[in-house]
C-alpha cells in the first residue's frame, strides 16, 4: 500500500472515530468546572428559598425532570410554552398537573447572571432534583452534566409518560422502552415517598375499581376509609391527598413498607407489590433496607438523566426555558 493510501485511509478512521464519539458524547459531573463553577451554589440557593415557601417544590421538579426525559428524552421540551410551530407539553393531560416551572425561571435568570448562555434549562432540572432529594433527607449523587436543550416540543409523544391508570405491564414497557429495567422503575417510584397527588389520580380505586362497584381489593380497609373522607365519590377531583402518609415530606423508605401494608395511593404504586413479578423481591429488598433504596435510587437517576440527551452541537441553550433562543 503507498504512503499516500495509507494516509487517505489514517485520515478516513479519525474522521470515523470523531463522528462516533461526538454520537456517544457523555455527560460529566465535571462539565461545568471552567464555565460557570459556582452552578450547583447558584441553584441550591434558589430552591431552598423556593422550599421556604413551597414544601412541595422537591416533588414537583423532580416529577417535572422525569415527564421531561419520557420524552424524546432529557431535552428541556417539556418547559417550552407554546409559539409559533410549538405545541407545548404542558398542556398534554399527563402535563396538566405539572407544577415549579417559576422555581426553574428563577435559577435561570440567576444563572444568567453569572455565566450566560452556558447551563441549560435540562441541567437545572438534574440539578435542582438532586438537591432538594438530598434536602429531604434523601441521598445524594454525583449529577451528569452536559444536556443542551431542544428547540421543540412533542406533545402527541407525551403519551410514553407513564399514567397512574395504567397496570404494571403497561408501566413497565414504557420503562423498557427509554431503557429501564424493573429496578429503575421501583427505584424512581419510590419518589412517591413526598408529595401529594390528586384524587382524580386514585379515586377510581375508592368506589368502582375497573368497573366492579367495588373497591380495589389491594388496599388496606382503614387506609380505603381515611381515602374516602379525603376524596368522597363525587368529590372535587382536585383534591390533594399525600403520597406517603407516614412521612410525608420526608424522603425515606417508607414508601415500601406502605407498599407492603397495602397503602400505596395510585394504582401503579401498589401493583409494584400486589402484582407478582420481579418488582415484588424488589420491594421488599428497599422496605428492609433504606441504604440499598438510596444506592439504587442515585444509580436509577442517573439512568434516566441518560435517556437521549441532545450534547455536543445540537440543540441550543436558552436563555429563558419557556421559550427557544
């Protein structure tokens, strides 16, 4: 082979191998170390104001980050608002009820004033989610860090995000299907362990589960009466009713052990224990460990904050996440 050959092929595989691994790009928990340093200080300051005055924040961004990266993945999408050639996700059912969005335009506009045009709108919601988890009394985990935001929305695509109607099978192919397994998916349940959900989400349960008349026989027979004082048939559907009775705004393993009492509040959280599967071991392994519930947890965030992140050139960086630049 001549030298000039050789050459044209040498050039050929480093051009190959830069496509691969800008395709591949990573996230770094490092990735902000030169542009904005002071990121993670800059956002923390935010949203333990913002939990001053709202308990519930902590839920509500981390609820707000997994409906964003069920999605066409962890992108920002789910914060635009509508626009021309824009049809925003929020005003998708599965959507509706989501909440904190002023909390992330808070500690964008904050950001921006520190290191503009650098952090994405993506990131704050990885970063907020993980502070104010550990800010619960939950665990901590080193954030990957690098998405860049999309400049669209999907809202027909809403339909991966997992319904509080649907059963384990269903809930578990949406899993598979961004590339989850069981343990993630009760590993992320388990954030259900604070916060609050509406009666419109667990009512059906109450009165007329699957068209029975009858009550769902997976729950606990006091826990059904405290449930319908709290959501009376006919009710106001937008009632709240916590998540985790016993701690509610605390970030623990109790979760589970509601689960195993049959006290969990939506249809998809105790199918996690009544329905036989590998999720029931799974279960039972966090009721009885709280650690090993944290260290499956921090690993199963950062599988989801790997779900199809736009890094490299694509993308863009807003400079207000309700909007694209």
């Amino acid at each position: 082979m001549s030298s000039s050959l050789i050459s044209i092929v040498a050039a050929i595989i480093l051009v190959t191998i830069c496509v691969l691994e800008n395709s591949n790009a990573q996230l770094s928990s490092t990735f902000y170390t030169t542009t904005c340093p002071n990121v993670t200080s800059v956002v923390r300051g935010v949203v333990e104001q913002a939990q001053q005055n709202d308990i519930r924040i902590g839920a509500k961004l981390i609820r707000v980050h997994f409906h964003d990266c069920f999605v066409n993945g962890c992108d920002g999408s789910i914060m635009l608002d509508n626009a021309d050639g824009i049809d925003s996700e929020k005003d998708a059912v599965p959507n509706q009820s989501t909440d904190g969005y002023d909390v992330v335009d808070d500690i964008k506009t904050a950001l921006e004033n520190v290191c503009p045009g650098v952090v994405s709108c993506a990131d704050i919601l990885a970063i907020a989610s993980q502070i104010l988890v550990s800010a619960n009394g939950g665990p901590t985990w080193e954030v990957q860090l690098g998405r860049r935001d999309s400049r669209t929305a999907n809202r027909a695509g809403t339909t991966a995000i997992p319904s509080p109607f649907e059963n384990l099978e269903q809930i578990t192919k949406k899993f598979s299907d961004v590339g989850l397994d069981s343990t993630d998916l009760v590993a992320l349940s388990g954030a259900h362990t604070f916060g609050r959900a509406r009666c419109v989400t667990f009512v059906h349960r109450l009165y007329n589960f699957s068209g029975s008349g009858n009550p769902d026989p997976t729950i606990d027979t006091a826990y059904l009466e405290t449930l319908r004082q709290i959501c009376p048939n006919g009710g106001n559907g937008g009632t709240l009713a916590d998540l985790d009775q016993s701690t509610r705004d605390g970030f623990d393993n109790n979760y589970f052990t509601n689960l195993q009492n049959k006290r969990g509040l939506l249809q998809t959280d105790q199918e996690l224990f009544s329905t036989s599967g590998d999720t029931v071991a799974i279960v039972n392994r966090f009721a009885n460990s709280q650690s090993d519930f944290f260290d499956s947890f921090d690993q199963s965030m950062i599988n989801m904050g790997n779900i199809r992140p736009l890094t490299g050139s694509d993308g863009e960086i807003r400079s207000d996440c309700k909007r694209v630049n």
